[in-house]
C-alpha cells in the first residue's frame, strides 16, 4: 500500500480492482479504517478501479498536530488523486467521509462522477455532543467512549445478532490514535457545510438509516432537498449500514453509479 505525502502527512492508501475501469474512491467514518468497506470490496473490485485510504489521524496514516478541517481532509483526498494520476473519480464517502464529500463536490467539481453520501450529516447546531466526548476521551482514552458509540453504530439487534463482527469494529475503533480521534472530534463540532451543498452539480445519492441516531433520516434529508437533483435511499440500519445492511449498500452503490 502506498503512503501518499498531503502537505507533511502520510496516508495509507490501498488500490486495487480493475485496471482500466472507472475509477471509485471510498472514505471512511470517524473511528475506522479502510477495512470498514470490506463487506463492498468483492463486488466493487469487479466494476471500479478502487482507492480506500486511511484519513490523517486513523489506521496507518500519520497523526500530524490539529487542527485538522473538513477543508484539509478534502485537500488530503486531492493529493491522492494527483499523486496516483487520476483525473476524476467516483466518490462514496460514509459519515465523516461524506462529509468530506461534501467539500469536495462543491469545491473540486471537476475530479468527481457521481457522489454518494453515506449516513451523514452537513451541520451540527449544537456542538456539546463532541465538546463532551473530547472531554472523555482526553480523560479516559477511546475505551471510555467506545460502547456508546457501538450502540450508536449499530442496532441492538444486529449486536445481539452479529457479536463477532460488533467485537472487529470496537477493536478497530480501539486502534485509532487518541490524537487523532480528538482533532477529527474538533473539526466535527464546528461542520458547517451548508452553504456548500447548492453548489454540488455532480449526480449525488444520499443513503440514510433507519435506526441511525448520529446522523438521522432527516439529516440526510436535508443534505439531499439542497443538492440539486439529488435522490435518497433509505436503509433498514443504524450509521454503520454498510456493514448493518452489507447487501443492500452494495446494491444501491453499485446500482447509482452503472446507471445512464
């Protein structure tokens, strides 16, 4: 796996998939690495060329000093695609990485396809949510937050259902650097994409959960009704649902991005 140089900061990127085929990028969620999409791969290695990387702060990319912005984590994602000599590309990026997909569309339009914004959010009106877990986690490392954020990922019912693949998602959370986990935190509590979104002129798919309490139906709602032509779907999960729903994901991934 190449490490990418983005301003002073290396990032794990992974490419793998079809030579000569049409190009998609995946961005993963606050907390997690690249192998979050595992449940995607084998399908998706069968249509796209597929780039996955590790944010700054996350799996084996570096953790430079914050602050970190949804601004810088969009220039991160530039420097991938120049350094790797891809013009333009598919986007899917799931919570924070939609994110980022938001800046990105709106402030690079001409790199990217079709984008897909994945159980996320493009503004938090009160940010105590955040300012209380970087104080937990300041205090009492990730450990102290991770089965809350465990119940917020995933139903109770898939947990009670699925407590190996639970278990591998609380163990990867676990791996993330503590400084990095807080200076994504920070960048968070200040999103503030809105005035961004009417800019997006790429055909755009948000998908939302059901269940997902991080990042609710109406959220995603709102990201879609200020995007222009955007369409939605929505997935019986919480705010992981690619992994929640690994099936259905696929197939609305798959599905928007062939379709003339």
């Amino acid at each position: 796996m190449p490490m990418i140089d983005a301003d002073g900061c290396l990032l794990n990127v992974s490419v793998e998939g079809r030579d000569g085929g049409p190009t998609l990028m995946l961005s993963n969620s606050l907390g997690s690495t690249m192998q979050m999409w595992e449940p995607q791969m084998k399908a998706l290695t069968q249509i796209f060329r597929v780039i996955r990387y590790d944010r700054r702060g996350h799996g084996k990319s570096s953790v430079p000093p914050g602050p970190y912005s949804m601004e810088r984590f969009g220039r991160d994602v530039l420097a991938i695609l120049d350094d790797l000599n891809i013009a333009k590309t598919h986007w899917c990026g799931l919570s924070m990485g939609g994110m980022v997909g938001q800046w990105l569309g709106a402030s690079a339009p001409d790199r990217f396809g079709k984008i897909i914004l994945a159980n996320t959010a493009c503004h938090y009106p009160d940010p105590t949510n955040w300012h209380n877990r970087i104080k937990a986690v300041k205090e009492g490392g990730i450990a102290s937050v991770a089965d809350a954020v465990m119940a917020n990922w995933l139903t109770a019912d898939f947990r009670e259902r699925e407590p190996q693949i639970t278990a591998n998602l609380k163990a990867m959370m676990l791996t993330t650097p503590v400084e990095g986990y807080i200076a994504c935190c920070e960048a968070l509590s200040t999103l503030d994409n809105r005035e961004l979104l009417p800019k997006i002129k790429s055909p755009t798919l948000v998908i939302a959960g059901r269940h997902d309490m991080s990042t609710p139906v109406a959220a995603g709602e709102l990201i879609r009704s200020q995007i222009p032509g955007a369409s939605m779907t929505i997935l019986d999960a919480a705010h992981i649902s690619n992994i929640e729903q690994p099936h259905a994901f696929t197939d609305a991934v798959v599905g928007f991005l062939t379709q003339r």
